[in-house]
C-alpha cells in the first residue's frame, strides 16, 4: 500500500475556519490521502467539495473525551452521515472504561456501528488514560462488535499513538484494523506504527511524510 492511503489527513482544532479547512482539502486531494477528518460542523462542506476525487469524508464524534451520552453519540453519527461523512471516529466513555464497565462500552459501540449504517467506524480508546491491561480488554470489547477499526487517541490527551500499544490493540482486537493517530510526525513514526500492525495514520503531518516518503509502498 501506498503512504498517501494509509493517511487520514487530520486537522481537528478547536479555532480553525474554513481557510485552514479549504488547504487541507486542497493537500487532500493533491496527495490522493485516504480521508480528511474534521470536526462535524465541517463535513457538509468537505464532502460536497470532496465529490469525485477519491478521498473520504471522517469525522470525530463524542470528541474529543467521550463523556456525550451514547444517545448524544448516536444522534451526531447520524446527522454526520447525513451531511456526507463516509466514516466515523468515536471516542469511547473513558471513565465507563476504568470503572469497568465494560456492557456500558460495547453497547456504545454497537449503538454508534448501527447509527452509521454500514460506513466505517473507528473507535478512539485515547491509550494514554489507560494501563496495558485495560487496553488489551477494551481491545478485546472492540473485537467482539462490528466496528472496522480500534484507535489509539484523540491527539488531545496527555501522549498520542505508542508502538507498543498498537501492538496490543492489533494481538487482542479479534482481527479489527488499527488506527495510530496523535504524535504520527516523521517517517520514522509512521514505519513503527505500521509495523507494530497499524493500516491507518491519523496526522496533521501528511504533507511532509509524504514529501519524505514519495514513491514508498507498504
């Protein structure tokens, strides 16, 4: 596989226009990126800009701490899809998480796969607030729903995507891709997170890994 579609092309911060939204897509197509993900509020816009050239629509739901109510969850997956959204990144209650509550975890999942009737969902465990331990069980969790991919982090909490922590989402997510996103910044980075078994890198460093990258295949 080509760098260019192991990249979803990311720019989630709280102060951006439609300026910076109008380069990101313009690099997105440039670089034939696998997606671009954005906040909500930007998807109507980016898909109808997005027609025709390949590159998917994500967006972030229950982010970025995943405290909504699952019905809160449901209702942004649906009006996400709605405006055009091809995929959904949900972040999962994390206190429900620690508490081990772990029905409360799969039936978000379950509620947000349905909502998003068949597009790809990518569940954010945001690996920094959780031990080794409790990263293989939500990974497992994870494992036993429909979800398409397990995700490390939001890229907002204390540290992003490890190696070491992809490769215990990908030995016990029962076969679930894996998403690295947060801190992807040099080629170095993404080559350790594809190792460790990521198939998708969430970054705001796309342009430059592929400037540093061109012509490279996975």
């Amino acid at each position: 596989m080509e760098i260019n579609k192991l990249i979803d092309h990311t720019y989630l911060k709280a102060f951006g226009t439609k300026k910076e939204i109008d380069t990101l897509l313009e690099e997105a197509i440039k670089y034939h990126f696998k997606s671009v993900c954005i906040q909500p509020c930007f998807v109507k816009y980016a898909a109808e800009k997005l027609v025709n050239t390949g590159v998917l629509v994500c967006t972030v739901i229950g982010f970025p701490l995943g405290t909504n109510t699952t019905e809160t969850k449901v209702f942004e997956t649906l009006n996400a899809i709605a405006n055009g959204a091809d995929e959904i990144d949900m972040v999962i209650n994390i206190g429900e998480m620690k508490a081990a509550n772990y029905d409360y975890i799969k039936n978000e999942v379950d509620s947000v796969v349905k909502a998003a009737g068949g597009n790809t969902v990518k569940v954010i465990i945001e690996t920094c607030y959780l031990t080794k331990a409790e990263i293989a069980k939500v990974s497992t969790i994870i494992g036993s729903t429909q979800a398409t991919f397990i995700k490390t982090s939001t890229g907002f909490g204390t540290a992003g995507a490890t190696a070491e922590d992809v490769k215990i989402m990908k030995e016990n997510g029962n076969g679930k891709a894996v998403k690295a996103a947060g801190g992807v910044r040099t080629r170095e980075d993404l080559d350790a997170m594809v190792a460790a078994g990521a198939t998708r890198i969430g970054t705001s460093n796309g342009v430059t890994l592929m400037q540093d990258g061109i012509g490279s295949e996975y």
